[in-house]
C-alpha cells in the first residue's frame, strides 16, 4: 500500500528532525494536530471533504511518527500497539484475517 517503506520514512523523518530542530517538529506537531481538529469537526458534522480529511490525517500520522522517534518511544509504542490490538481480538471473539 505505502510506496515507501518505513524505514525510508524514517530517514526523512531524521532528516527533518536535524534540519529544523525539536522545537520547530513539536510545534509544528500541534498545528498540524489543530488541522486535522478543525477537518475532524466538518467531517463529524456531515460538511467535510474526504480528500482533506485524508490529507489532514496523514500531515498528523507523519507528526505522530516524528513524535514517536523525538522522544524514543516507536518500540514501546509498536508494543503497546501490538498488546491492544490483540486485546480488542479478544474482546471481539478472536476476530480472524
């Protein structure tokens, strides 16, 4: 599905860190945050646009990575995910692939 792979997401994903700064990346974190908030809000209320809800989740998926590489946290994250994940399987019956 994604034309790259995480790990060349990953390098960018540095490079932006180092070129601008956490700062600038933490900033930058919550106005994409506030972006998709305000797409979130027309979307809920039957007046959004799917392509700018897309492009909204995407700019906050990209942060969120970036989040998760500032603060050292992607294999915790991974983890946590992965237990959730199968926690919800189970509480949905062992749903199957």
């Amino acid at each position: 599905m994604n034309k790259i792979s995480y790990e060349e997401r990953k390098a960018i994903y540095m490079a932006a860190i180092e070129k601008y700064g956490v700062v600038h990346q933490l900033n930058k974190f919550d106005e994409e945050l506030g972006e998709f908030l305000t797409e979130w809000g027309r979307m809920r209320n039957g007046e959004g646009d799917r392509k700018k809800f897309a492009d909204e989740l995407a700019d906050l998926t990209i942060m969120l990575e970036q989040l998760r590489l500032i603060f050292g946290v992607n294999d915790d994250v991974c983890a946590r995910m992965d237990y959730k994940v199968l926690r919800l399987q189970s509480r949905l019956g062992g749903v199957q692939e």
